[in-house]
C-alpha cells in the first residue's frame, strides 16, 4: 500500500513532517506494509514553474497509490490561491473523492459530518455579466445528479448502519432552494427505508446550526450538500476546541481512494514559529489507517494522541507551552508498541 504525502505550504509541511514518525513507528513495529512518497506540490513550485497539479499526476495517484496525507495549501503570495484550487480541487473532483467525513470528538461524544464533495454550489457553473468594469449580474448554479446524491446518502448510511449508529440528520434548505432540496429528502426517504435500525430526520440548516451549537449531542450521524458541509464542519470544529484538531477523509467508495488532510489551512500567521498543532495531522493519520484497515494500529495512535493531549505539552491553541515537535514527543513517548 503506497501513501502520496503532499506536505504543502505554510504549516502544513511543519505538521506533516512532525506527523509522519508516528506512522514510521507504526508501520515499522507492526509490520503494516506501507510506503510513502513525499510529493513537492504548493505554491513554491507554482510560483517556479506556473504548475499546480503536473500533467499525468491523476494517472499516476490512481494506478499506484491508494491514499494521499496532504499538509495545508495557501500561501500570501498566491493571493487568489489559484495553486491550491487546481491541486485540491484537482484531486476531489478528478478522483471523484464525493464522500468527505470529519468526525469530531466532543466533550460529550461524537457526532459525523459527511459532506459531499463534488457538486452542489461547487460545480463551478455560473458567470457574470460586467457593469462599469465590475460585476453587475453574478450567477452560480446548484447542481445536483441523482446518481452523485444516491451513491453519496447510500455509502453513508450503509456506514453509519454497519458501525452501529442509530440516527441521522439531514442539513438542508428546502424551503427556500427546492429543486435539491427535494432531491436530497427524496433520496434519504428511500435510502433510509433499507435500514431499518435507523432513524432519519431532516432539519433546515440554519435551524441545524443553532441546536448544533447549543446542544450538539443531539445529533450523532449529519450527511450535508458541499456548501452547507463546508460551513457546518467548521462550526463541528469550534466545537471540539479549534482547527488544530480537526481531520478529515475525502474518499471514493467505488475505488476505496482517499484523500486525508487537517481540516486547518496553510496558517501563514504562525509558519515557522513551531507554535502549529499537530494534533488533527495525526488524528488525520488515525483515519487514515483506519480507512486501510490498519485498526488496531489507529486506535493505538489515537489513544497516545489523546492522552499526550492532557499533557502539558499541548501547543499554545490548546494552551500548553509545547512547540510542534515537543507535543509530538509526547505522543510518540505514548505509543505502546506492544499491540
Ligand atoms: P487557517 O486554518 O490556516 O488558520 C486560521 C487560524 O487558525 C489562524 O489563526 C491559524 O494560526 C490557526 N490555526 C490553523 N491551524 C492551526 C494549527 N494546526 N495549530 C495552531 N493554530 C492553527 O485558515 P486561514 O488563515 O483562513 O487560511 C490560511 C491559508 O490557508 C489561506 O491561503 C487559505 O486559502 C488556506 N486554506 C487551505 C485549506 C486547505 O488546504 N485545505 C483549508 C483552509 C484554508
Ligand atoms: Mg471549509
């Protein structure tokens, strides 16, 4: 089993790097079989030779590779972010990675966000008209196919059922955009009808959004179109105690590829200072694992990860005095490497 590592721009290499030993422990004691290749793609190499993603590059993850850990993209000297956009959008869209899960650990418990990753508001379908040399008429379009929403609300639930879970919400905004709206309540009405141990009910996303701060616990299982995904993951990771905690996993389930990245950007405010979390690059790494089928490896890493994360070792968002590379020594102290 063959990872690309994307390590990126800003922190993103930081956390990456500082990551990636715990995996080599791992794999190296357990005998888990991995091999990684570290790939230089972000915005030094976009800025050196105006490419992005290189030609062939969709073939090659596809055929040889089974998973990709990516850092973080963005970098201040790419403003409009255009490097990041043709990597990341890239690879959701040219692998077809339409399932993105973020679980979040809460005081209280977890609760699963899958978003779909593909369509919706992000399909890119949409234009402008000028007016006095700027924009006078601005058109994005939602779009949805039933084959995406059928095999996205199926693979979610068939995981939620498999893992045990009993209930599931989903986000939308039916009242006021219809046409998907009433495609996803069609689809989760009769997808939910083979599973019969589950619960379904559906919630208007700004009336989502006020419970799931106020009471998170309410819900256990989310499945959300892209844009409202997008923003109420976000909110799942105010709730778990910020972004350098939050991982995610952007998966095919025809073709098992995954992509796996914090859920944090390229943080240009701290790069360089070794004040970056890794907490959600390894929990990254734990999903990771996990998604291979490596899962006793995941739930030992997870384990230290957590414990080394009531340490005082923390990095300054969690409010300990530790640098990047001294919570992972923590961590790593942490691993017990009889399993
Ligand atoms: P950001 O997530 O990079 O940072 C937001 C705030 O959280 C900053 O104050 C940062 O210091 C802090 N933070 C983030 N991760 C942290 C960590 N691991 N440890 C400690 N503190 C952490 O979001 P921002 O500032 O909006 O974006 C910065 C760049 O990253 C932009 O170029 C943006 O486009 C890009 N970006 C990339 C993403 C990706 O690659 N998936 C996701 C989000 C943003
Ligand atoms: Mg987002």
């Amino acid at each position: 089993m063959r990872i690309a590592v994307i390590p990126g721009d800003g922190i993103g290499p930081e956390v990456v790097h500082a990551a990636l030993p715990a995996l080599d422990l791992l794999n190296h004691e357990l005998g888990l079989g991995l091999s990684y290749d570290v790939f230089g793609w972000g915005a030094d190499e976009w800025l050196a030779t105006g490419v992005g993603l290189p030609e062939g590059a969709l073939d090659m993850l596809r055929s040889e590779y089974t998973a990709v850990f990516l850092g973080a993209l963005g970098d201040p000297r790419v403003p409009d972010m255009a490097h990041g956009r043709e990597i990341l959008l890239g690879l959701r869209r040219g692998l077809d990675l339409y399932v993105n899960h973020r679980p979040n650990q809460l005081p209280d418990g977890l609760v699963d966000i899958y978003r779909e990753n593909t369509q919706g508001l992000y399909v890119g379908v949409g234009g402008t008209v000028p007016q006095g040399g700027g924009v006078g008429v601005a058109v994005d379009q939602c779009v949805y196919t039933r084959q995406t929403v059928e095999n996205f609300v199926r693979y979610c639930l068939d995981r939620i059922a498999a893992q045990g879970g009993r209930k599931v919400t989903l986000v939308h905004k039916a009242n006021a955009v219809p046409h998907t709206g009433r495609l996803w309540q069609e689809v989760f009405r009769e997808e939910l009808s083979r599973h019969p141990g589950l619960t379904g009910t559906d919630e208007y996303v700004d009336a989502f959004c006020y419970h799931f701060v106020r009471t998170p616990m309410r819900y256990e299982a989310v499945l959300a179109p892209n844009l409202f995904g997008d923003i109420i993951s976000d909110i799942g990771a105010a709730l778990m105690g910020g972004l350098g905690l939050a991982a995610s996993a952007s998966i095919c389930p025809e073709t098992g590829f995954g992509l796996f990245e914090p859920v944090h950007g390229s943080a240009p405010d701290i790069a360089g200072t070794h004040r970056a979390n890794p907490y959600a690059a390894v929990m990254t790494l734990v999903l990771l694992l996990d998604h291979l089928g490596h899962r006793a490896a995941a739930a030992a890493l997870r384990d230290s990860l957590d414990q080394a994360a009531r340490t005082d070792a923390t990095t300054p968002d969690l409010g300990g005095n530790g640098s990047t590379e001294e919570f992972m020594v923590a961590v790593l102290d942490r691993l017990p490497m009889a399993i």
